[in-house]
C-alpha cells in the first residue's frame, strides 16, 4: 500500500512539481472557474420559465448568451492589453469576478426582454477578464512540460461548473422562480473574490526563456506573428467548429429533454449536469493522459486525441437526437461529452505553449475572440431561429453534430503533418526576439 501511494505520489511530482504557491493558485483559479461556468449555464437551464415569463420566442431567448459573449469577446482583447502594460493583475482579476457575479445576481430584477439582455450580456465582461488573466498566470506558475497536466485541473472546472449550473438553475428555478436561480448562484462570488488576494502573482513569463521577459510586443507585431503560426492557425479552425457544436448542445440540451422526452425542468437539469459531470471530468481526464502517452507514437498527438474523439462525438450525438428514450437519451449525452472534452487540455496547452511570453496574453484573447464570436455566441441563436422557422428544435439541433464532425475533419487533417513554427519577432526599439518552436506533440 505504501509502495502504490509512494508511485501515485511521484506521479503527480512528475506533473505538478513541489511547488506549493502555485499549487495554491490553480487551486483557487479552478474553484472560481468552476462558478464562473456555473453562472454561465444557469440560463439554459430556467430557458422555458422565463421564456414563458417574460414572452420570448425559442430566438429571443437564445439572443442573451450570444449579446454575452460579443461582450466576452470584445472584453479579452481589452484586459489582455491591460496586462501587456503592467497593469496589476489581480486587481484586475478580483474586478472581473465582482463585476460577472454582480451582473448575474441582477438578472433578478429583469421586467422585459432588454433588462434581462444587459444583466446577461455584462456577465460576459467580468468573466472575459478573469479567464484570459488566469490562464495566463497559470502558464507563468509552470514550466511548458508541465502545463498540458494543470491545464487539465484547470479546465475539469469547465464540466463541473456547467453541471452544478443545470442542477442548481433547474432545482431553485422549479421550486422558487427563475429570477431566484441567478440572485442564489450569483451572490456567493462576491465573497469569493477575496480569495485572489491568497495568490502570489509569479510575475509574467518567469518559466520562459529570460530574454522575452520585460518585452511587449504590439497588436500589430502579434497578429502578424499568429497569422503564420500553422499551430495556432489550425487549433482556432478546429476549436471554433467544435465550440460551435458544443455550445449549441449545452444551450438546448435541458429544452429538448423537457419538449422531447417529457421530462421535468428540475429532472432535466439534473441529468444533464451529472452527465456533464461524468463526461466533461472523464473526457478531460483521459484526452490529457492519452495525449501524452502518444507523444513519440504518432504525429501531433494533441491535435491526434481531438480528431479521434470528435468524429464518434458526431455521430453519437446523431443517434441521441433520432431515437425517443430518454434512458437511452441520457446515456448517449454521457459518452458523447466524455469524447467531446477530450480535446479541452491538450489544444489549451498547446495554445500557451505554440506562443512566446512577450504576445502570450493576446494570443490567448484573440483566440477566446475567435471561437466564441464564430462559435458559441451564434450557434445558440441560430438553432433557435431554425426552430421557430421550422417548429422542430429536434431538426435544428442536428446543426451541432455537423460541425463537431467538421471539426474532427480538421483535427484529422492537422495530425497528419508535423509543423515546424518558427518566429522571429522585431520589437519596440529595434531590439529582436528570435526562437525556433519545433512541436512534436
């Protein structure tokens, strides 16, 4: 037994390190990322009780999550520079996180369809800051090898979060109202908040190499950078597809099984977010380990694990939505959300790792830009629209698996070549930055 403890122990050594500050920070930064997607899911599940409230259409009702995450994205890009001139980042982070759940709280006193917009829509600001600052402090907690494993903590939040918010909205919105679902999940993070202020910051880039410490490149000198980066290039293409997908789905999915398979809102909820649980911990889990064991055996094995789940994702997910079972249902939802979060760690690390420290914060903040904006800020809206044109949200929702297959195509496609990315990067005052990535990952 000691033996086996002693192993398990060294293992995580091996991955995490010894270092107890850090340790620390990803613990809190994955605790608040669990309520950040917490208070992001809470409207699909209460999407029918205050669609019947306030009057809405299947389209308007969908319109909300896509006006927060043009916020959302429109905000990344603004925090990101904040950061890139020196501005305090925890700061910035306790703002962020008061500002999202001060917004969802006032979600209770919506009277119409517009109040109701701007509550929603602000929560996108606040969470745009808090996630690109804290995935750019984690990179700096950890060396490169090291960051696919805590991204994996990290990102096992996503899962959880977006669970307890189906359970909690569906529960209190069944039993207290709507307006109550945002006021009880919301309120918790003011407090919460405090906890940034047990953090020490690590200071940017203390694990890359010394010589980009201190620089800052433009927007200009970064998106000429990232326009002929083939790694960041082909992980935004699949990455949008797959969000596309996904958001959609985890928008309506609680909708169908109440409209569909004649299950209650509160049971729905519960399904659906302990069939997040199950999948998005377990997906997010194994694409991690299986991204790495890979390593050496086939090409590009962090694109490789995304195009090997996506695809039977797709087809999963075409199967759940033509039979009329809700245990079958169900079951389905659980083993195409393990195979969708497979690829949650592995194309996250590489997205810190594919980048040099000096356009770090704005490559990750163009990237949230790009998949949200051409992803889950419109899939919702659009399935809701086809909905209402059609009369069927079964038939709208077949949009989802199209484009989780589309982008298992692309994953496919990448893991076939090896890239060489290099750089040479011209900075402020004439001084250069040149280093030569080789990803065999």
């Amino acid at each position: 037994m000691g033996n086996t403890w002693q192993g398990i122990k060294a293992k995580a050594t091996n991955v995490f390190g010894t270092n107890r500050k850090a340790h620390v920070a990803v613990a809190i930064f994955t605790g608040l990322n669990l309520l950040n997607y917490l208070d992001r899911y809470v409207a699909s599940s209460v999407k029918d009780l205050f669609k019947a409230d306030l009057g809405l259409t299947d389209a308007e009702t969908s319109i909300p999550s896509t006006t927060f995450l043009v916020f959302y994205i429109i905000s990344g890009p603004i925090f990101a520079a904040l950061v890139d001139r020196g501005v305090n980042r925890k700061a910035l982070l306790v703002f962020g996180i008061l500002f999202w759940t001060i917004s969802s709280s006032l979600a209770f006193f919506s009277v119409d369809f517009w109040s109701f917009l701007v509550f929603r829509t602000l929560v996108g600001v606040g969470e745009a800051c808090y996630v690109t600052i804290a995935l750019v402090m984690i990179s700096d907690f950890y060396p490169p090898e090291k960051r696919n494993g805590v991204l994996i903590v990290f990102f096992i939040a996503i899962p959880v979060g977006g669970a307890l918010g189906f359970v909690m909205g569906g529960a209190i919105g069944s039993a207290l109202g709507w307006r109550y679902s945002f006021l009880i999940t919301g309120i918790p993070g003011i407090f919460l908040s405090a906890l940034i202020f047990f953090i020490q910051d690590p200071g940017r880039g203390a694990f890359d190499d010394a010589s980009e410490k201190g620089r800052q490149a433009s927007w200009l000198e970064a998106i000429k950078y990232l326009s002929k980066n083939s790694t960041y290039i082909w992980l935004n293409a699949g990455t949008i597809l797959i969000t596309f997908g996904i958001g959609g789905l985890a928008d309506w999915m609680p909708t169908y099984l109440v409209r569909y398979q004649g299950i209650s809102l509160s049971t729905a909820g519960l399904l659906v977010g302990a069939a997040t649980v199950i999948g998005g911990v377990g997906g997010t889990v194994l694409g991690g380990y299986f991204a790495e064991r890979l390593k050496g055996k086939t090409r590009e094995s962090y694109f490789a694990i995304s195009s090997w789940t996506a695809l039977p994702a797709a087809g999963i997910l075409v199967t759940l939505l033509l039979i009329d079972n809700a245990t079958g249902v169900i079951i389905l939802v659980v083993f195409s959300q393990i195979l969708l979060w497979c690829y949650n760690g592995p194309i996250n690390a590489l997205l810190v790792n594919c980048v040099p420290v000096s356009m770090r914060a704005r490559a990750i903040s163009i990237y949230v830009l790009l998949i949200h904006m051409l992803g889950d800020a419109i899939s919702p809206s659009i399935i809701g629209a086809i909905s209402d044109a059609t009369g069927s949200l079964r038939h709208a929702m077949f949009l989802s698996p199209a484009t989780i297959a589309m982008a298992g195509i692309v994953y496919t496609f990448v893991s076939n070549f090896r890239f060489q990315v290099e750089f040479k990067l011209k900075v402020t005052g004439g001084d250069s930055l040149g280093e030569s990535i080789r990803l065999r990952m």
